[in-house]
C-alpha cells in the first residue's frame, strides 16, 4: 500500500476519534457541575480536632421527647440508650387526651421514674358554648391519672393544631377560651409546652437568596392564604398568654423559633419571669454562629433547657453534646439536619451546662 495514502485515510479517523473524546469529556464535566442541592454532602477537610461525647458531662434532663419507642421492648432498649447517654429523665410530649393518653401512661408506666408524662388538651367542639369547661374537665382527668405538663401545643399560623384528636383552627394560645385552661394549668402546676411559628427562613421567598432554602422549601408557611398569622403575630400570641398568666410557667420549645434573631427570645425573657426556653431540634438552627450562642446561654443560663425532639439513637446524644460541650469546629451531621450549614461546638462552662442540662428543669418542678 502507498504510504501516502495511508497517511490520508486514517486522518479521518483520528480526527472522529479526538472528537469523541472530546465530547465525552465535555460531556462528563456537565455532569459534575448539576450537582442537585438535595444532593449536596459536604465533607469536611480541616485536620482540626474531632470530639465525640457519649455521655454528658453532667446529668440530663431531657425536656423535649415524645413516645417514640412503642412497645415496652423498645422503651427499654431506649432506657438503655439514656442510660449509656446520662440522660436521668425524660420528659415525653404526647399531644394525646383521652384513651389514647391513658394508653401511652399505661405503656410507660412500668419506668415512671425515667419518663415523665405530659398530655395534650381536648379541642373538641372548641367553638361550642362550654367548650373551655370540658376541656378543663379532661386536663384534670389527666391530671390525676399522671400527667405533669402540657404539650406540646403547636401554632404555625393556622391556629392550635398539635393535640389530639382534632385541631383547633383560629384559636391560638391568647385566645380567651384558652385562658381558664392556662389558668388551672398553674394551679396544678403544669408547665405548658407551646411550638409557634416555625425559623424565620420558612416565611420567604423559596429563591436563591433563602439562607435555611433545604428545610423551607419543605416547611414553608404561605402566609398568602387566608387566616395565616405571620411569625411576628405568632410570637406576639406567645407573649399575650404568657404575660396574661404570670402564675403558669411556659416553656417556649425550640428558642421560640427566634434562632435567627435571638435578642427577640431574649426580650421575652427579661420580661417574663415565667417564661423558660427548650433548645430542642434547632441545634443546626444555632451551631453556624457560635459565639453568639454562647453569649446567650451565659445570659440566659438560668432560662434555658435542653432538649431533644429528634429520636432515640445514640448518636442524636451525641450530636447534642458535642455541639453544647465541645469547641469543634465546621463538621456536619446530615443524617440528622439536612441543612447545608457548617455546624460547630459553644463550649458552655460547666457552671452553664449544669443548669441547662438538670437544674433549671428541677427548678421548674417545684414553682408555686
């Protein structure tokens, strides 16, 4: 064969071949740059050091739970988890009244002295002549057959939803029927556990400049829709109940859903002697900042308690106490936040963690 001519015919073909390449690696850097946010799993790649607390420092007791495990096998199992965490107590949020209160009593009954029991309040016929009396009637029942507490009650815009077994949409916690229930609750002395609103980035525009956009989207609170209070009205409802019950104690769970701005919890702490603060399921919610955090719980050490709301596992322990007691910095934790947030320790004195890990809740205990 001419050698020239096999020069000229396999141009061609090494010209194809070049594109190809070319278009498949083209092709490849497409792909890797549509990295989806859903998708997004940072790694962090600082050598710095890592600390993972199993039990805390001090005795716990967690104020912010519900009745998670379901049969008595998986209550103990679960005792076993507190116990391995140096978590004395905790408290379980129900929502239930009723049967299905008494069911979730009975069930946990056999550890008394590890769960405490709190009840929801019965909104049936809640727009009938009457109703507050009724409801008055099943938060005594309640009471008596062991309930310490009430909760948790929840309002994010709608009206009090949370407790079983209806709604009670366009009634919020000031509203005038509630007050004799707040008022008897102080004098049996059950704190009220009360959810408003939710973090402020679910009340905006789900666009590129949404700080908290990987948990908005999906809580998003359309405040477009008629009878929808806004976080602003929802926490003005907050403060109304407490400053009209000043013999109640209330615990605000989730900072008030103010991590965003906490000189407004704060404002509701100076004021309000019987308002106290759960930290509860917004630990990534404050760990992106820190040292204002920290600064705050020194402030409001004596306010403050901790809480979980986010299952049972060994490692939810954990993530809580190495955000409260450690000084980690930039790591994540998506199984239990699906933020894209850096998270980092506060490193709480000890002086402040004991309080917000036991003794402000024994405090609470024995308020008049």
């Amino acid at each position: 064969m001419d050698k020239k001519l096999e020069k000229t015919e396999i141009k061609p073909f090494r010209a194809l071949f070049v594109l190809i390449m070319m278009l498949s690696l083209s092709f490849s850097f497409g792909q890797e740059n549509e990295i989806l946010l859903k998708e997004y799993d940072p790694v962090s790649l600082y050598k710095i050091p890592r600390t993972f607390p199993v039990k805390a420092k001090f005795p716990v007791i967690d104020v912010h739970s519900h009745p998670y495990a379901k049969s008595e096998s998986e209550i103990k199992k679960w005792v076993e988890t507190m116990d391995k965490a140096g978590i004395e107590k905790t408290i379980l949020l129900t929502y239930q009244t009723g049967q299905a209160f008494d069911s979730i009593y009975d069930l946990y009954s056999k550890y008394e002295d590890r769960f405490e029991i709190w009840c929801g309040i019965d909104y049936t016929g809640y727009n009938e002549p009457g109703w507050s009396q009724n409801a008055i009637n099943e938060l005594v029942r309640c009471y008596n057959k062991g309930a310490r507490g009430v909760g948790e009650l929840g309002d994010k815009g709608e009206g009090l939803s949370y407790s079983q077994p209806t709604a009670a949409k366009g009634m919020h916690i000031d509203d005038d029927r509630m007050a004799p229930l707040l008022k008897m609750c102080g004098e049996l002395g059950m704190p009220v556990n009360i959810h408003v609103a939710e973090p402020f980035w679910m009340y905006q525009p789900i666009d590129k400049h949404n700080d908290g956009l990987m948990n908005a989207k999906k809580w998003q609170i359309d405040t477009t829709k008629n009878n929808i209070s806004g976080h602003a009205a929802l926490l003005k409802t907050l403060e109304n109940a407490v400053g009209n019950n000043p013999k109640t104690t209330f615990i605000a769970c989730h900072f008030a859903n103010s991590s965003y701005d906490l000189s407004i919890l704060g404002n509701l702490l100076d004021k309000y002697p019987n308002l106290y603060a759960d930290i509860s399921a917004r630990y990534a919610e404050t760990a992106p900042i820190p040292r204002r955090v920290k600064k705050f719980f020194i402030k409001y050490q004596d306010r403050l308690l901790y809480g979980t709301d986010m299952g049972l596992s060994p490692s939810m322990y954990t993530t809580t106490f190495r955000i409260l007691e450690t000084e980690d910095e930039h790591f994540y934790q998506k199984d239990l936040f699906s933020y894209h947030w850096a998270l980092n320790g506060f490193g709480l004195p000890d002086n402040v963690l004991k309080k917000i890990y036991y003794e402000n809740a024994k405090q609470i205990q024995i308020l008049e």
